[in-house]
C-alpha cells in the first residue's frame, strides 16, 4: 500500500522521502520499508547519530530525543525538523514514530507533501498517542494490527512491517 501511495501521487517516477523514526524500535521498521522506497531519493531523520552508517549513501540528518514530559527539548526538535524540511523539501514524508515523525508529518503537511503514518507494530492494544495526534495530517494512516483498523482510520493493509 505504501508503493501504491508513492505511485498514485502523481506521474513523477522518482520522488523526494523524507524518512522519519525516532531510535531503537521505530528505527528497526522504518528500515524495513525501505526496499519500497528504492529508486526514490530518500533523506533520513533520527534520534540516534549512530543510525547515520546504516543509511548510506542516503542523506542522514540526528535530531535530539524529546517526549511529552521535557517541552524544550520538543521545541528544539520541532525546530531542527522545521530546517532539515525546508533544507529537503520533501514530496513525501513517511514515519513509524514517534515525536519526530510527529512533527515531521505536521509539517510536511504544510509545506504540501504527501503524509504516510505507520503506527509502531509494538501498539497491540490500540493507536500510538503520536498516531492519534498525527491523524488529521496523515494522507495514509496504517496500523499493524488489523482488530485497530476504523473506516475512518488507522487503516490495515495486511503485514506491512
């Protein structure tokens, strides 16, 4: 679903991703969706500088880790991604999660990007607080698990990850 999403945006065959996924598990399934973005020019955005060998020769951009609990370091991040996205400019953003790929998706909505959110195969038990938040600025919301699908969304599309 997510090569068709990329496909259907329009008629341009190599498009500009800006990969987004906080460290340890968001990371790991972000870099399982990337044999659907060969052929695409893809940046990547992280919590972890030590992803940076893993993504080569892909551009890399680190941004500081934040939650909800510490308000500046989420201001700093936002403010990082508001750069790195005006530096990328990006036809689509795509993220697993979570604060990062929040802001990341807020803002590639803004700037006209299409928006794919893959909420974390950890949330068995329902959506992700970044996914419920991201909801309105997603064009395409998928979940794992297809008992957390809603018409409205998340969608299930089968295995994605």
């Amino acid at each position: 679903m997510v090569v068709k999403h990329l496909a259907d945006a329009d008629s341009i065959s190599q498009r500009r991703i800006l990969a987004v996924a906080s460290s340890g598990g968001h990371w790991v399934q972000l870099q399982r969706l990337r044999p659907a973005l060969n052929g695409h020019d893809i940046a990547f955005v992280t919590t972890n500088d030590g992803y940076r060998s893993e993504t080569l020769p892909q551009r890399f951009y680190a941004v500081n880790d934040a939650s909800r609990w510490n308000k500046l370091r989420l201001l700093q991040m936002a403010l990082r991604i508001i750069v790195i996205m005006l530096r990328e400019r990006p036809d689509v953003v795509i993220s697993t999660g979570a604060a990062c790929g929040y802001f990341s998706i807020r803002l590639g909505k803004l700037m006209g990007a299409r928006t794919i959110w893959i909420d974390s195969i950890a949330n068995i038990d329902g959506v992700s607080m970044s996914g419920q938040l991201v909801r309105p600025y997603a064009d395409l919301w998928l979940t794992q698990w297809p008992h957390l699908a809603q018409p409205d969304g998340p969608h299930y599309a089968g295995a994605v990850l």
